[in-house]
C-alpha cells in the first residue's frame, strides 16, 4: 500500500518535470 | 544512493531476517492522556499534519528540481532552437538537478523523512532514479535524431572534453541503475557496491555539471553558471553531511558491547552501553545505524531496530540481529568490550494514535521492535490491551519466546503464534498470518485498533491487503519492512 504510494509519487514527479520541460522549451520557442 | 539493507523478501518470511532494515509509516502524537512515550516530545497540537508536511516536502522537492531550470529563462539568453532541441536540454537539466537531490534523499533528516516514513523515501530515491536517469538518456537522443550530425559526438576518443563529460556522465547513471537493481545477481557485497555507488553518483554529477558549463549555451551568464555550479556544491555538501559531518558526531558517543546473549533462532543480541555520555534516546520501535566493525566513516553501518525497553535509565540499548549468511554471522563472535557506534534514532513506527487496542504483527525477527514496545510499556505500567500476532517457521525458533511469556503477565497483552511447521500436538495458529487469523483473535470494529506490522515483504502485502480486506484504513497501521532496497 505504502508501496503503492511512493510509485504514484514517482509518477506524478515525473509527469511534471517532464510537462515543465516542455513548457520551457515552448517559452523558448515562442518567446 | 540505495539504501542499505540486503533483499530478503525472496526468502520465505519466517527464515528472513536480520534485525529490520526499517522502513517505517509516518507516526502520530503519542496520545496525551497516555503520557509521552520515553525519549520523545510530543509535537504541538497545532503542528501540521504529516500529510500536509509531506505535500509541502513535494513542492519544496519540485522547485528545487525546477526553479533552477527557469532560471535559465531570465536575464540574457542565446536564440532559440528548435522546439525538440530546447526539450531535450531541459530534460538534460531536470535529470540532473534530480540525480543530484538524491544525495538528500538519502541524507538522513528525520524533518524530511517523518511525514512520508522512510519505507516511501528509499522507495521513491530508488525508483525516482530510474526517471533521472531516462530524462538524462532521453537528452542526446532527442539530440541525436533532431539533429543527426552530432552522433559523432559518440566517439570519444574525437569528440571534445564537454562530449566527454556528457558521455562519462551518462555512463555512470547507468552504471548506478544496474548495479542497484542486479546487486544481488551481480553478487556484489553491500560494503563494496555501497562504495562503488557513492563514487559513480559523484562522477554522474560532476561530470554533468562540467559538461553543462563547457556546453556553455545557457550558462554563459556568470550569474547562471553559479547557480547551477553552486547547487552541485549544495548536492555534494549533503552527501558531505551524511557521510563526514554525522560520522563525526556519531564517533564522539561510542558504545561499548557490555554483553551478546543468544536468542532462539539464531539471534543474537547486543547489548550496548554508552561510553562518556548519556547516551541517545528513543522511542519504542525506532532503528539506529550500527557500526560494529570499523569506524562511522566506514560504509559499513546497518539499520536495526531497538529491541530494548526506551524506559531504561541507564542509556543501555538492545539491537537483536538474525544470523544471515553474511556480516550478521559475525555477531556472535563480537568480543565483550568493543567500541561500536549507533546513529540514531530514525524511524516512525511508534505508537501514536488513540486506539482502543494496539495490534502487532511480527513475522520472523520483525518481533525485535515489537519487543521494544512491548518492554516499554511494561516499564511504564502501562495496562492498555496489546495483541501479539507473530509468525515463526517452527516451536524451537521462536525469538523472544519465554520472555513474551513472561510479558503476558505483565502486560494486557495476548500473544498468538502461528507457526508453519507446528508440533503435532499444536492446537494454535497454523500457516501464515491471515485476514482470517486477525478475523478470530481480534475484537470487531479493526478499524479502531493501531496496527503495527514488521516483517519481510511477501508477509507485509499479505497483512496489508488483510487490513484492508477488514477495512482498516491505512492511518490506522504502520508498517516497517526488512528491505531498503
């Protein structure tokens, strides 16, 4: 369960930095 | 860097077993109206919750990964790329800045572990890892099919000194993953790969950090380039933390082994007495790191739990370690008289929340931090009800076993044995620990008894899917594995 947990935070962290990296090439690209 | 404790969970659950290699569920207030557990200080009832901690810990984790990313979007910038080309260097910088938060995953702060439990956090640096490490390889690829050109970059032996750094870098990464994840098949002694991990993560850093300010594309800016080269001396300084700047607390309060007493099945215990101090204080169920053989510099400490009462007053602690096959062999034979070194204590598998009737389940030498709570609270006297649930292979290797009997009668406590190899005259429990077990030897509403489950993983995520099958929510139990890794 635990378990459980750590993975879906370890999803969720690398969601994100994946979905702010491309934010920031989008700035990039735009801007 | 892993965490430190052999995988044992292939083994059936009864044979696993060194003292735990703890792994530990966020801990609650020791209820006021029970008094303050020994050695600990109860947090203030405005204290934020260990959910909401754990929220702000995230955050605070995500900013540092990518504050120092959009960073690089301020002040002076070089002209843009090509949308893929701008992803993959973010992607370069995110691994990197996560491969280097690693060394604070594994730092030790009981501020940071406390809310999750440090079973989560050795959890979530492992598997984090392997997200790094496809951000960092994801980087030159993108590069490479983006723009194909750079492929010759590959050869080092031509390529220039920041290829290099790139491809030492990434080389080393890899090398982390696969000698963390096949430790065991590789055959590697923890002590060495333990090393060998340290070293490779310095070097996967390092050579980043240079290959990023020899690239020089968005560092140019000085301002920029001592962003990132002072978050590597913040990364290295909490590996500095752990492996200089405890050690040399800890060696400053050695203990010295007054005793090693044999306890059914193949355990011995160690007992420990402070030397020129008073020695630390713990809670019922914590864990410290032992050095027996060595000093604290040494990467040789493992994680037990104190089996010993937290009540004692002259500062003496118990650490009960199950012969494996490997270093805990030599327990039995470590001299009455020799200095060793504890840091501690961690942990959170402690009692906390009010309950009508505290539940443990130990399976194998998981009993040590039950045996901890269990003399502790008859030290205090205290006369809450307690159910033992405890799990062992046979009769004869029944740690602790006289002593729990004489325990019950100290205690409320009711200890049930469920044994895989019973005696033939055996009327007891037989088999494993089941929902059905808890079902018979538990009073109905189980949501509103604490749960304190220790032991080797297959029995972990069989009582857990059990509690859950009773529907006990996972506030209500805390749990503490054998494995960090």
């Amino acid at each position: 369960m635990r378990r459980l947990l750590a993975d879906r935070l370890v999803v969720a962290t690398g969601t994100i930095v994946v979905a702010m990296s491309a934010v920031f090439a989008l700035v990039r690209v735009i801007t | 860097m892993l965490g430190p404790c052999r995988r044992l969970d292939e083994r059936p659950w009864h044979e696993v077993g060194t003292a735990p290699a703890l792994v530990t569920t966020p801990s609650l207030p020791y209820p006021e109206h029970h008094g303050a557990a020994p050695g600990t200080t109860t947090p203030a009832a405005t204290a934020p919750g260990p959910t909401s901690r754990g929220i702000a810990w995230l955050v605070i984790y995500l900013c540092f990964i990518l504050a120092p990313l959009f960073a690089l979007l301020l002040g002076s910038m070089p002209p843009a790329r090509s949308f893929w080309t701008e992803f993959s260097v973010a992607l370069g910088y995110s691994g990197l800045a996560m491969m280097g938060l690693q060394f604070g995953l594994t730092a030790r702060f009981r501020y940071v572990t406390a809310p999750w439990g440090e079973d989560v956090i050795y959890h979530f640096h492992r598997q984090i890892s392997l997200i790094a490490v496809a951000l960092v390889v994801a980087h030159p690829i993108i590069l490479f099919i983006e723009r194909p050109e750079l492929v010759r970059l590959l050869n080092s032996v031509q390529a220039p000194w920041r290829a290099r750094f790139a491809a030492l870098s990434t080389y080393s990464l890899i090398a982390i993953v696969v000698m963390a994840i096949w430790r065991t098949k590789l055959r590697l002694r923890y002590e060495t790969w333990h090393v060998t991990h340290v070293v490779l993560a310095i070097v996967a850093v390092g050579a980043g950090i240079a290959h990023m300010v020899g690239w020089s594309f968005y560092l140019d800016d000085p301002w920029k380039r001592g962003l990132w080269i002072g978050l590597t001396v913040f990364w290295v300084g909490l590996l500095a933390y752990v492996r200089i700047f405890k050690p040399l607390f800890v060696l400053r309060r050695p203990y010295i082994v007054s005793e090693v007493r044999e306890e059914l099945g193949k355990t011995w215990t160690l007992i420990m007495r402070p030397d020129g101090h008073a020695g630390l204080r713990f809670r019922p169920g914590q864990f410290g790191w032992l050095t027996v053989f060595g000093s604290p510099f040494k990467i040789s400490a493992h994680p037990f739990s104190f089996s010993s009462s937290a009540a004692v007053s002259d500062g003496h602690v118990e650490m009960s370690i199950r012969e494996l096959g490997d270093f805990t062999d030599e327990i039995a034979k470590v001299p009455v008289g020799r200095r060793v070194y504890i840091d501690g204590p961690y942990g959170a598998f402690t009692m906390g929340q009010p309950a009508d009737m505290h539940v443990l389940v130990a399976g194998g030498v998981g009993i040590t931090p039950m045996m901890s709570i269990l003399r502790t609270l008859a030290d205090q006297g205290d006369k809450r009800p307690v159910v033992l649930v405890y799990g062992s292979k046979s009769w004869d290797v029944i740690t602790f076993r006289d002593e729990l009997e004489a325990l019950e009668a100290r205690l409320d406590l009711a200890v049930v044995h469920v044994l895989e190899n019973p005696p033939d005259d055996w009327t007891g429990e037989r088999g494993f620990v089941t929902a059905d077990v808890l079902r018979r030897h538990l009073p109905p509403p189980y949501a509103d008894h604490e749960y304190f489950i220790c032991g080797p993983d297959v029995m972990m995520d069989a009582i857990e899917n059990a509690l859950e099958e009773l529907k006990v929510p996972i506030t209500k139990y805390h749990s503490e594995r054998y494995s960090f890794v």
